[in-house]
C-alpha cells in the first residue's frame, strides 16, 4: 500500500464515517433523550436516498430535490411518532423493538410498491462533478468531499445546539431527569415529537448525501441499521460524542478492513466491538 | 403466575396435542389432495414452536430481550449441513449431541461477552453478534455463501441396528419426521415447565423482577443467566437443525435478523413467560403468514400492521387473553385485587371486621 493510495482510503473513511455519525447521531439522541429504540431507522436511510433519486428524476435537479425531500422526511418522521409512538415511552424496550420492527416490514414493502425492486443510481451533482488530483494518476471526487464537509458541518451544528442553546439545555435535562423537566412546566411531549423527527431527518437526508455515491437498492437501510448499532454501542448510547468517535472508527475499519485483514473483512467490526464490550460494557464515551 | 395455569390451558394444550397425533386421521378428509403439503407447514409450525419456546425462556422468564436468537437456529441448521456426510445419511444419535455441543459452546462465548450488558445493550449486542455470524456466512467459502448448503441425507435414527442402514424410524417419512418433531416439541414443552418451577426457574424469577436483590441474597446471577442463555442456545439449535432437515437446505438467512425478529413476534403474539403462549404464538405466526402470502404479494406490510396492532393492543398476547379473560377486568378494576378482597371486611363475620389489617398482614409478612 503506497502513501497515495493509503491516502485515498483514509478520506474514503472519514467520509464514511461521517456519514455513519449522521445517521448514528439521530438513533442515538432518540434513545438517549426518549428512551425509545428504533429500528426502522435504517429504512428512513433507504427512503431519503430513494427520496432523493425519484425527485431527481422528476425535478431534474438534486438539490431542488433535496430541499423538497428534507421536509417530507420530517414530516414522516411527525406521523410515525404521533402515529405510533406515542404509546410506547412508558413500555418496555421489547415493544419498542417489535413496533418498529413492524415498521420496518411497512416501509421496506412500501418502497418495493413505489419504486420496485431495481437498483437505481443518481448521476453526481452539478457543481461536485469533478475530481481533484492527489497524483498523477489518483483522482478522488470533489463530490466525496463535499460530502463530508457537510457531515461536519452539521455534526458542529448539533454540538453548537446541544451545548450553547436553551433547546439544548432542555434536550440535556429532559435526558438526565425527564419527569423534572415536566415539572418545570416544559411541554416534554413537543420536545419528543421535534426529537424523533430531526433524529429520523438526519437519517433520511443521510441517504440523499449518499444517492450520489452508492447504490439505491431495497433493503439498503438494514445493513446500515446493524452498523449503526455498532457504531452506538461502541461510543455509548445516547453520547454524540461517543457516536462521533464511534463513527470514525467503523468507518476507517470498513474502508482499511478490506485492504490489511481480508479474511477478518467481514466480521472486522463486531470484533471491534466485542473489545470494547470487553473493557468498557457501557461504551467508550459513557 | 408461572406456577399453575387456569385448567383451560392444560385442556387446550392436551386438545391442541390430541389434533396433532390425530392429523393422519383427518387431515387428508379436510385438507384432501393438500393434505401431505398441510403437514409439511404443521411440521414448520412445530419447528417454530421449539424455536419460539427456547426465546421465551430468554425474553418472558429472565426479561432480555435478544435479537440476535437466530444465531443459534443457524448454527443448528449449519452443524448439520457440514457434519453430514456427503454420500450417506449421518446418525441421529451423535448428531443431536453435536448440534447442542457446538450451539452450547457458541453460547457460553457470545452469553459471557453479552450478559455484560443489560436492557437496550443486551438487545444491541445480541443483533450485533448474530449479524457478525451472517456476515461471515454469507461470506466465507466453506459455507457455500448467500446460496447455502444442501444437505443430501436427513439424519437416521436407528434403534437396536448401529449401522442405521435398516432405521427403525425412519425420518426421511414425512409423517414420522412430524412426529419426531411434535416428541421433541413435547419434551422440550415439560423440561422448561419443569424448569421454570425448579429452584433454577424461582432464581431466573428473581433476577427478572430485580436482580440487585438476587444478587444481595447472594446469587450469582451471572451464572445462572449465562445457563439459562445456553439452554436457550442448544434448543434454539435443534429447532433449526430440525428446520434444515426439513427444508433440505441451510441458509444465511436462517440466522439473519429478520428470522430474529420474527420469532420475538412469535413469542409476543402467544404471550411471554407463560411457555405455552409462545406455541400458540408460532402457529398463529405461520397461519398468518400463510393467509397473507396467498392475499398479496406484498404481505410484508400486511405482517408489518399485524405487528404494529398487536403490539399496541395485544401486549400480553394470545396467553394473556386466556390467563386474564378481558371480560372481568377495567370496568370492576378494584374489584379483582386481591388485597382489597381481602381487605374489604365481609358482613356478618365477627373474625375480620374489627380489624381486617391485622388479620391479612401475617400472611403477606411471610412472603
């Protein structure tokens, strides 16, 4: 492995794993503030990026259609709660679990009855089309980039909003003492809805980033889902910050596993994990 | 509750056990010419009925929740697809004990790394290991990857011949094999009845409803989940053992998450803890499935409400409904607590109306 080529798969892994942080930050937050589980979190993966590719397809423009998806996303987000959920914060985890297991079965049937079965693509952005030079004969997409970059950014805005805004102070209290919060005369439920929908919006609009640069394909939410969980375990659940780190680092074993343990490839990562259940059983960060 | 059933339960079990032997007798007269297709799906519903029975003693009787359970119904079913020979039909006699072998080993790696954790990272980890196995699979050549394995020859079961070339039951008979599975079914049935009410069973009790406690009287309860994990592991394993046998083939997703997933629902829809309820639940499961695959295609979203609605009002399941009939509840809430039964000082009886607190507290001080 020569410098350039190890460079180019250390921007594929921190592009990946930011990516991975975006969704794994939303499952995160909705468990460490409403205590829910969600596993249809991955299937709101699958319906941006499938968002993004049909409103592409008849808008002609991704951002247009990004800009279009986002709400409806949040939108799908504010039934299924109000829908569903919420009857069950004062019930056990299982039914959490089956629930939104149930939703899963729904969604990924839903997307077979409106996009079908095949696997789509999504033509690069206007004005990311381009790749930058690393060498001379390593190219790596401008696209990528600006993916990440936006990863970043946003994992900045939800540091900025959870640390220095009143929201995020309410969001940090609701997590240590939800009843207390109650009491302060604080409507928690609003504070729940608005939770579940940008956490389930941060999926989403994960999957339209990722369109561009990956094959939309059924069932593409679940195996992200199970990474995401590993990625929560590993950083500790319901901490941002353990969700940052834990990204990174899932992200960097998917994109050197491969190339250095070829036969470990596969597995790499819930080996990680079962060291890090090992020495810390509640997480890195937690 | 775990204790004694209503005699309903006893009476449909037998009643539901009864039908089972009886099958041969009516099913061809009510099912006709599908009559042999309708016993290979009541072997399936037996099979998951095993496998729905082995989760029940994780998620009902010790509270957690594993998502990761068809992990081991994988090992099972892939044990015997490798061990088998590839030109002959292996023994039952050492297959059985291999399959539990290997699925107990498994168990006692995966249960010491995952009984670390507790609630939502109990049901994370398990997910986690089970997909770390599909993933390795699905991927690793000796597995035959996404496609599976076939397995050439069920497994003979010889009695009195150890050759197994004139087996006495023979498995390779649709109808013994169902029999097979129902024996199996019945004795795993008793075992954890057994178990449940054993002093092993009252501790598993106890570290549901607090483990601290347990742990204060000075159990250690580590030991005692990672059995009743492991216990789960080997049945779970010789459900899916059963399961490669009858479908001729193992596969990847036999240990995937959906499979997970679904026996959960089984388990929810019969109603956990009970260890009848999770029977009921896997039949109920299969018929569903059934009725929904022949109304549409897209039974998956039909599944998905069932799911949804059931959760949201059939929490207690199938068992729940037989064990709390609906109709002497909410309206006399009060009335049904035992305390304010025996609280209530009855009239004309001199003995508790003078006072009734005093009379009910030596009893409950003593449990």
């Amino acid at each position: 492995m020569d410098l350039a080529f190890f460079g180019v798969q250390l921007l594929n892994g921190l592009q990946y794993g930011l990516l991975l942080f975006l969704i794994a930050s939303g499952l995160t937050l909705i468990f460490g503030i409403m205590g829910i589980i969600n596993l249809a979190h991955g299937a709101m993966y699958m319906i941006g990026a499938y968002l993004a590719f049909d409103l592409t397809q008849r808008l002609g423009n991704f951002w247009l259609a990004i800009a279009i998806a986002v709400p409806i996303a949040v939108a799908l987000g504010l039934v299924i709660e109000r829908l569903f959920l919420d009857t069950l914060y004062r019930r056990d985890h299982l039914y959490q679990v089956l629930l939104t297991f149930g939703l899963i079965l729904v969604l990924n049937e839903a997307q077979r009855i409106i996009w079908g079965g095949d696997v789509h693509s999504v033509a690069l952005p206007e004005p990311f089309t381009g790749s930058i030079a690393l060498t001379d004969n390593l190219q790596y997409p401008v696209y990528r980039l600006f993916v990440a970059a936006v990863c970043l950014a946003l994992a900045g805005a939800i540091y900025w909003v959870i640390r220095h805004t009143r929201l995020g102070i309410i969001i940090r209290a609701g997590a240590v003492n939800r009843e207390m919060v109650e009491g302060l005369g604080i409507n928690i439920r609003t504070l729940f809805t608005l939770i579940f929908s940008v956490g389930v919006a941060l999926a989403a609009f994960a999957g339209m980033m990722a369109a561009p640069i990956s094959s939309i394909a059924p069932g593409m939410g679940d195996s992200i889902l199970i990474t995401c969980f590993v990625v929560v375990v590993i950083g500790g659940i319901g901490s941002i910050k353990g969700a940052f780190f834990g990204a990174l680092l899932i992200g960097m074993a998917e994109t050197f596993g491969p190339v250095l343990v070829p036969s470990l490839a596969s597995m790499l990562i819930y080996l990680i994990m079962a060291l890090v259940l090992l020495i810390k059983p509640r997480g890195l960060f937690a | 509750m775990l204790h004694r059933y209503p005699k309903r339960v006893l009476v449909l079990m037998l009643a539901l056990l009864a039908l089972m032997i009886a099958y041969p007798a009516w099913g061809p007269a009510v099912f006709g010419d599908s009559s042999a297709f309708f016993m290979e799906k009541l072997t399936l519903m037996l099979i998951f009925s095993l496998f729905a029975v082995s989760l029940d003693l994780l998620v009902g009787i010790l509270g957690l929740v594993s998502l990761g359970h068809a992990l081991f119904f994988g090992i099972g079913a892939y044990t015997l697809a490798m061990a088998s020979p590839d030109f002959s039909p292996a023994s039952m006699w050492w297959m059985l004990p291999l399959v539990m072998a290997v699925s107990g080993g498994v168990s006692v790696v995966v249960g010491l790394l995952v009984l670390r954790t507790k609630g939502i990272f109990f049901i994370m980890t398990t997910l986690a290991f089970g997909q770390m196995l599909f993933y390795y699979i699905s991927t690793a050549s000796f597995t035959g990857g996404t496609d599976g394995v076939f397995i050439m020859f069920r497994p003979s079961l010889a009695i009195g011949s150890a050759d197994g070339a004139s087996p006495l039951i023979n498995l390779d008979d649709p109808l013994t094999f169902f029999y097979f599975c129902l024996t199996l079914l019945v004795v795993v049935y008793l075992f954890l009845r057994w178990l449940t009410r054993s002093h092993f069973g009252q501790v598993l009790d106890g570290i549901h409803d607090n483990e601290h406690r347990m742990q204060a009287l000075g159990y250690a309860t580590t030991g005692y989940k990672l059995i009743a994990f492991v216990i789960a592991a080997m049945i779970a394993a010789v459900a899916g053992m059963l399961a490669a046998m009858q479908y001729g083939f193992a596969n990847p997703a036999q240990l995937g998450w959906h499979h997970s997933g679904e026996v959960l629902m089984m388990v929810i829809l019969g109603g956990m803890g009970t260890i009848f309820g999770p029977i009921l639940g896997a039949f109920a499961y299969e018929l569903l499935l059934y009725f929904y695959e022949h109304l549409t295609p897209h039974w998956p979203i039909l599944m998905g409400l069932t799911i949804i609605l059931a959760v949201l009002v059939l929490p207690k399941g199938i068992a729940g409904l037989m064990l709390h009939p609906p109709r002497r509840s909410r309206a006399s809430g009060l009335k049904d607590t035992t305390l304010v039964e025996r609280l209530t000082p009855k009239a004309g009886d001199p003995s508790t109306s003078p006072r009734p607190t005093a009379k009910s507290s030596p009893g409950r001080s003593s449990s």
